[in-house]
C-alpha cells in the first residue's frame, strides 16, 4: 500500500476544478496571474468586503500561500489544456478559456461547495473582473497591510 497521502486539499485536481468554474463564470479569456488573484478574491471572499463568509476559513498567514498557490495553478492550467479542457491564446501573454468539454464538466458539478463557488465568484467577477492584473494584486496586498 502506498503511504503517502494523496492531497485533497490545495492540490492540482482542486485547483482545475476552480479555474474551470472561474472561467466558466467569467466566460472571457483570462491570464493566469488574473485566475491566480480572482480565485484567491473568491476563496477569502469575506475579507475583500463580501458579506459571503469565506469559502476556506479565516487564515490570518492567506497570502503565504501565493507561492504554493501560483505553482498549483499553473501545473493545473498546464493539465486542463492538455486534456483539453481550457484552450490558451496567445494576446499580449498567454490567456485561457474554457471549451465545451470544461463547460461539460463544470455543469455536471452539484456540490454546495461549487454552487457557493460559482455564487461568490458572480459578485467578484462583476467587482473586480474589469481590473487588471497590477491592481489586482496591490488590492491582494494591501488587504493583507490593513489587516495587520
């Protein structure tokens, strides 16, 4: 028997699940780092001002995990267009959308987890999805200062 243990949270299966639900909800072409910060936006959603409690706790160290985070999302990205499931464009850098069988896949999802998902990410992606990707990342910042 296999002793190591096979990650359920924060792993690569985890991550494509919530880009494609991102993109899905998003329904444009999205670069990584813009997936990276929406997705942290929507997972600590409380914290940026939403009345919605945050989908992965209260974590006072959350942006400790962008290292982790950025690797994860670009090996899940990485997996999701090899099987097909995002196509890249390549526009000023690399940006990602679904295709039919990511879409496939999202609708087949019925977890509370994923209908909060899509829910939070509605309000974010009407927030925050027109901002671009420096002034995502100072608003991940100076979340993060004002919460010291």
């Amino acid at each position: 028997m296999n002793n190591r243990k096979k990650a359920l949270f924060n792993s690569r299966f985890e991550m494509a699940v919530r880009i494609l639900l991102l993109l899905d909800i998003a329904n444009e072409h999205l670069s990584a780092d813009k997936i990276l910060s929406l997705d942290f936006i929507i997972c600590y959603s409380n914290d940026y001002g939403f009345e919605t409690p945050n989908l992965h706790g209260i974590n006072m160290y959350k942006l400790s995990e962008m290292a982790n985070r950025r690797k994860l999302v670009y090996n899940s990205i990485r997996s999701l267009v090899t099987k097909g499931m995002i196509q890249a464009t390549v526009d000023k850098g690399y940006t990602f959308c679904i295709t039919a069988s990511g879409i496939k896949f999202v609708d087949s999802l019925t977890s509370e987890y994923s209908k909060e998902y899509r829910e939070i990410g509605m309000s974010i992606i009407e927030k925050y999805g027109g901002e671009s990707e420096e002034n995502l990342l100072k608003l991940l910042h100076s979340r993060e200062a004002s919460e010291e």
